[in-house]
C-alpha cells in the first residue's frame, strides 16, 4: 500500500470530492501503475481519500492511499507526470496495510487571509465559539479551535478536521466578530489527534 | 471566470477548463469558439464538437477554443453583475472572437444559443451585428433545416464539418470584412448565408419560393477513415452523461426508417476501417485513462467487421477496459458481444406494437428476432429491459397500441421459459409522441394533438397496469414544440426570440421547459403553431427544400407510398434502393 500527500491548487481547488477520485483513478491508469481492484460485482479500483472538503478550498496537504506496490520515489514521478493540472503529489511513503486517512486526520492547519487583524488571546479566551449548522441549529465549536497566530496580515489556525467545524463556517463567524473582506483560506496540514502531520504520526 | 464568482455557482468545475488532454491553446490569426449550447457535463460527452475544435486546431494559424452554457445560477450572476461570458481554454470573453461555431443537435436547444449570445454581450439578430461583433455560424444535424434560426446566424455549414469547416477558416484569415467572408463562404459546399437568400411567402402563409435556383448541397466527406479525428480526448473535470473514450465506427445507417432523420440526412454509410479504429481507440484509451470505450454509429450492429473490431480491441486496450455498444438494435443484438460485467437492463427500441405498424415504419424486425436476442440477454443475465415506442405514427390504430401489451406478455413468457431465470423480470415501456422530421418520408405527416395522445396513454396504461410494468411517456408540450422547430421556416425565428425574451431557455431540461410561456410567445409575434404541426401537401414548398442532402424528394415520397401500404423497403446491405446518394458516392454495398 501507498499512502500519499497531494496538493490541490490551481483551479483544482474546484474539483469536486468523488470527481478527485475519479482523477486519481485515471491518472493511475494513464501512468500505468498497477492497483488492486475491489472484489465483487462491481470492481473498483481501491483508493481511499481523506474526508472532504468544501469545494473551492485550495489544499496543500490532501491525503490518499492506494492499494500498489509501486515504490515512493517513482510513484511520485508518475502522479506528477500524468495528473491533471493542480493536483501535485508532494510525498509518498509505504506503509503495511491501511492507514486511516479518513478517520484520523481530525486537525487541519488552514492561512486565512481577509480577516481584519484582532487579537488572538481574545479568540482563545472565548467559551463559546457558535457557528449554525446546515440544519439551521446553533452548536459551540470552541473546543475544536485549538490555536490562532498571525503572521504579518495572514492568520494561521488549527481547528478541527472532519468532525463537526468547516473551514467555512470558522471563517464566516470571524468575519461576523472581527470584520473583514475577500478571505481566502487555503488548508497548509492534515494533523492527527496530537497535532503531528498525519505522515508523522504513522511512520 | 473569477473565484469569487466560482465560489457561489453549483459545480464550479463546469467552468475552470484545462482537463487532462485539452490542449493549451494561444491565441491565433483565427479564433473560432466551438459552443455548445447545453450544460458541460453534456457538451464534454459530444464527439461532433470535438471533431470540429480538431480538425480547426490542425489548421496553421487557427485556433479553436471552447464554451458550453452555464447553468442557470451562473447565468443570472452574469448578467446581474454584468460579467460578459468566456470561453473555457484561453478564458476570452466570447464577442473578442472571430467567430462562434454553435452545434445543432437538437431543436430545443435554440433558445439556449440566444441565452448565450445575450450572456456575451453580442446582438441576438444578425441584423443587429456590425463588423466589431464575431461572425456566428451554426451546423450539426439540425441545421439541415436552418430556417428557423436564419434571423441569427450569419453562416451555416450543412453536412459533415471535417473538410467544410478548415476551409472557412482558412477562407477567414484571407477575408478583410464580413461581408467578403460570406459572399466568398458560399463557394465551401455546404454553407448557407441566410442574408444572401430571400424567402417569398404565399397569402396562405406557404412558401412561394426562394431567390436561390440551386439548393444547397450538404458537405459530404467522402473518405471517413482517412479523415482526421482527434488522437486525445480531454477528460472532463466533472462526471459527464458519458463518461467514456469514443471511436466513431460508421457515419449514416443502412435502415432508412422512416421516421428517422438520422437515417437520411447522414447518408451515405461510411465506415472505419478496423486498423484505423483500433489505433484511434488505444490512443484515446491510453491518453485519457477511460475505462469504457464507445463504439459510437447510428447502428453499431450493422458495422460490417464488427466481430473483427471488437477482437482487435480485446486484443489491444487494457484487458478491463469495457466495450459499451450504443444504439444496438433489436435484430442486430448478439449475446456473444455483450459486456461480461452490468448485467442489468437492455434497451431496445421496436417503435411499434404491431408488425404491420413496423413494416409502415421500415423498422425491419421480425418477432423472431427479437425472441432470438431477448434469449440471448436472458442467457447473459440481464433481468431488465427497457421498450420505447412512439405514438401517433402514421396509420396507427388502437390495435397497435393494444399489442404493445402483447409484446410484453410475451417477453415476460420468455423470460420465465426458463426456470432458472430466477430474479423477477422488469420492464419498462416509455412511449414518445412521433415528431415529422424534414428529409424523411414522413416529412409530410401530421403530428397527433394533444387529446389523441392522451386516448393512447390512457389505453396503454388500463392495459398495463396489472402487469407489474412501469409505463412513461414523454410531455406532449415538448414534442409539439420540437415539431414545430423541426419543421419550422424564418417566420418561427420571432417564436424563438420571443420565446427566449420570456425567459425560455434550456428548453430540453424538462424542468426548465415552461409550455404557457412558448405558447404566448406564439400569440404575441402572431404565428400559428398548427401551421406547422398540419399535414403539408406533396407539391408544397418546404423551408428545408433550399437545402439539398442528396436525398431525391421522389424517392421520399416513394417510401411515403410504400409505408401507407405497409411495404418495407428493408437495409441498403439487401441491394441499392436508389434514394439518390449513388448519385454522389459509390455506396458498396
């Protein structure tokens, strides 16, 4: 097995969850590199993608495992030669059997730019942090902002991942709390439960 | 398009362009726009278009570059935020063009064309287009009757775009105005400049004639397996109506049924060779890294090596790579082509309930046949089928319904012949009103109203309903319209536009298609839908007669005669029938 750490900037960002799925599917065939297919009635290839993300977020750290036994090094070469535009692999590794790239990323590190300059200790202070979910209830997501720091006009953050805080919805309350315009987020890590990149912590 | 804008649309995708295998096009001393005038997902799954941005991409100087409608939620912020429409690859707003080349594939799709020249910022009537604004061509199969659209586009091209389309690019870069362009145009075979031509009308609202004497001849490409066809395919950023590699096996058919436009216009039947098809389809294959390659013609069962192509394409492609065989008809189904995997519902189209009522038709299939390739399926595990018929053909009686009912008594016998056929059986018959299409023998004909249709939904469902079968029928509104489009002359041009001022686009979305709107538009620029819908006379001038597609009106009519009698006139493979193309193209048959 193969797990991988891909980018998605570029427009690539607009792809959709399943529709990157596909991509990878093709680009594997495109490249010629041999992957397990599923067992059944209707064989699929075995990819395993990282929970999605809100369409338009570009991405510097998605993550993907594949059923080959391709090597790292060239498996890299082949990704990048052979993936539509935006999608870049940065990193593979090996690993026995599969990782949990859906389940244990539950942290992302996100930049935010737009948001007009507040102070941090005021955000981390706060017990409640209410966000309105798509069903239009009110929930605190405070204990899944783990830390805030700017870095000139650009703030980088760490929330939660796939349980319960888009990215979206983060930025949109600041907005609401601290004003701002045009604010881009772009995801810079995948983290696990202790906060190490999901590579680190399998390795 | 800007990101803040991509943000807030459904499916962005549809609108970033640069797919795996688009080829990264620069700006050229031509540039021509190919637009599609329906939805991405849709315009990416046609091979038409993809042909023509080729063979204008092959020409030195030339570039040709993509735009499909955007859906709804795009169009409005377009034109709220007055954000002019661009082209998909070198991001142009479409009116810095040379020229627009829209693709006709179906009638209800004009208003769509509108929709996007309005969302470009270009003047709808060509009337209203000086020299600063593109020149707007138009072809496919629809545009074999132009008519309707000829207060629009500045250019058609009839007949197949390969050779017919490098030549007006070509002709473009050596032009100096538009007007030059146009007169000069018309020495391509197969282009139709509608500002060149006038059309007389009679008090009775028929055609008195045209100021042409000659008609205009389709383009005809002689050679189909030396012309060129695209070595990549882009892969679209979204999943499309068909998400697959397609090789085109053959252009035309041999059938000649007799409703079917398809099966004149594109006369006569030209094939690949096996060599060249399995070298086209390994490229495609193998560039995009689709795992499901279309065998794309009109009747793919009838492909004279059909056994050898698919033996050489096993041979090949990568061994998982899945042969999807379109528009399979019901006597040319052999079990042993069917795909090992997705076994589950077959398509067939017998059109018909009664044989008579298929021999008026010329739909050349025996109830043999079709127990012999529904024993076939059966065998192969399929335990669905779907049977399209149509209503209101010429002759039609309630008997013709009532056997509809019979045939699926008898597939259900079939079916359960066998007992180790254990999975019950589903059927499904979808029923879709005739629509007259111009160069067919049945040009002529009269659509049934509203009321008839209904008669025999209602006969066919009381039929039906025990018999655990679903029943569907298409929106009568839609085919009515589709009629009169189909068979419309310039005065349906105001319908369009009207239509279109009403808020009418994206016609073919059912859900979009709003039936009292259109029949407004008809009662306010004063134009009576029934004209059109009507039986027309035998000696009455059509709109489509100033266009030629090789195909004799006395050979038509013949067939007219021979369907009353319910005589068939069986495949051109059974012996030349004379419809005229032999005059143009040695057919071997």
């Amino acid at each position: 097995m193969i797990l991988f750490k891909f980018t998605k900037t570029g427009g690539a960002e607009f792809l959709a969850h399943l529709d990157i799925l596909r991509h990878i599917g093709r680009t594997m065939r495109r490249a010629g590199v041999k992957v397990a297919f599923s067992q059944g009635f209707n064989p699929h290839m075995l990819v395993y993608m990282s929970a999605p993300m809100g369409i338009g977020i570009p991405s510097l750290a998605e993550y993907c495992q594949i059923d080959t036994d391709e090597p790292p090094e060239s498996f890299i070469e082949k990704f990048n030669e052979f993936a539509p535009n935006g999608l870049t692999c940065v990193g593979a590794w090996t690993t026995q059997g599969k990782v949990g790239v859906a389940s244990d990323i539950v942290k992302a590190e996100y930049t935010v730019k737009g948001i007009n300059k507040f102070d941090v200790s005021d955000l981390l202070q706060r017990q409640e942090f209410i966000i309105t979910t798509k069903d239009g209830r009110e929930k605190n997501v405070r204990e899944l902002i783990y830390s805030a720091e700017w870095e000139g006009d650009i703030l980088r953050a760490v929330i939660g991942f796939g349980n319960g805080l888009r990215i979206e919805k983060f930025t949109d309350k600041l907005l609401e709390l601290y004003g701002g315009n045009e604010v881009v987020a772009t995801k810079t890590r995948g983290l696990n439960k202790d906060g190490k990149d999901f590579e680190d912590g399998i390795k | 398009m800007k990101e803040s804008i991509l943000k807030r649309v459904e499916k962005p995708s549809r609108y970033i362009g640069g797919e795996y295998g688009a080829p990264k096009l620069k700006k050229g001393r031509f540039n021509f726009c190919i637009c599609f005038p329906d939805v991405y997902e849709v315009a990416m799954s046609n091979l038409s278009i993809r042909i023509v941005a080729d063979v204008i991409n092959k020409v030195e100087g030339a570039t040709c570059d993509r735009c499909f409608a955007p859906w709804s939620d795009l169009g409005d912020i377009l034109k709220k935020e007055g954000v002019l429409l661009e082209s998909l690859d070198l991001k142009m707003p479409l009116k810095d063009f040379d020229m627009l080349g829209f693709t006709l594939q179906y009638e209800m799709s004009y208003t769509t064309i509108l929709y996007m020249l309005d969302l470009a910022g270009i003047p709808l009537k060509r009337e209203d287009r000086g020299e600063e604004f593109p020149i707007i061509q138009a072809g496919g199969p629809c545009a074999v009757n132009p008519e309707p659209l000829a207060d629009f586009i500045d250019i058609f091209v009839v007949g197949d775009g390969e050779e017919s389309m490098q030549e007006l690019a070509k002709l473009k870069m050596e032009c100096k105005s538009k007007s030059e362009f146009l007169q000069r145009a018309c020495s391509v075979q197969g282009v139709y400049v509608p500002s060149l031509v006038d059309v007389k009308y009679k008090e009775n609202g028929q055609i008195e004639g045209f100021s042409i004497k000659e008609p205009i001849k389709k383009a005809l490409l002689k050679d189909l397996d030396g012309a060129e066809f695209p070595s990549v395919q882009a892969v679209p950023n979204c999943e499309s109506v068909f998400d697959r590699a397609v090789i085109e096996v053959m252009r035309g058919c041999y059938r000649g049924c007799r409703f079917c436009q398809a099966g004149f216009i594109y006369r006569p039947v030209r094939a690949r060779g096996v060599k060249t098809l399995t070298e086209q389809a390994c490229s495609l294959v193998k560039g995009s890294g689709f795992s499901e390659l279309g065998l794309n013609s009109l009747s793919t069962g009838d492909y004279p090596h059909l056994k050898e192509l698919i033996r050489s394409l096993k041979d090949n492609l990568p061994s998982d790579v899945h042969l999807s065989l379109p528009s399979l008809r019901l006597d040319s189904f052999d079990g042993e082509f069917v795909q090992e995997s997705r076994k589950s519902s077959l398509t067939f189209a017998p059109e018909a309930g009664t044989q008579r009522l298929r021999d008026v038709i010329n739909k050349d299939i025996t109830e043999e046949d079709v127990e012999r390739g529904l024993n076939m399926a059966f065998d192969n595990g399929y335990t669905g089928i779907k049977l399209y018929f149509m209503f209101g053909l010429p002759t039609e009686t309630e008997e013709d319904i009532i056997a509809i009912c019979d045939i699926v008594d008898r597939i259900r016998k079939i079916y359960s012949a066998n007992p180790q056929r254990a999975r019950r059986l589903r059927i499904s018959v979808s029923a879709s009103t005739f629509i007259p299409k111009p160069f067919t023998p049945f040009q002529w004909e009269r659509q049934i109203t509203e009321a008839e249709v209904k008669q025999k939904v209602d006969l066919l469902r009381s039929r039906l309903y025990s018999k655990n079968t679903t029943v569907s029928w298409n929106d009568f509104a839609l085919s009515e319209m589709e009629a009169v489009l189909a068979r419309g002359d310039r005065r349906v041009g105001r319908v369009i536009l009207r239509a279109y001022e009403k808020g009418c686009y994206f016609d073919g979305w059912t859900d979009k298609f709003d039936a009292k709107k259109w029949n407004e538009a008809f009662e306010e620029v004063n134009v009576d839908k029934t004209f059109y819908t009507r039986e027309w006379g035998e000696d009455e001038i059509l709109p489509w007669d100033l266009i030629d597609v090789f195909v004799d009106k006395a050979f038509l009519l013949r067939e007219r005669k021979k369907a009353y009698r319910a005589e068939v006139t069986g495949s051109c493979k059974t012996g030349c029938k004379g419809c005229g193309i032999q005059k143009v193209y040695g057919c071997n048959v």
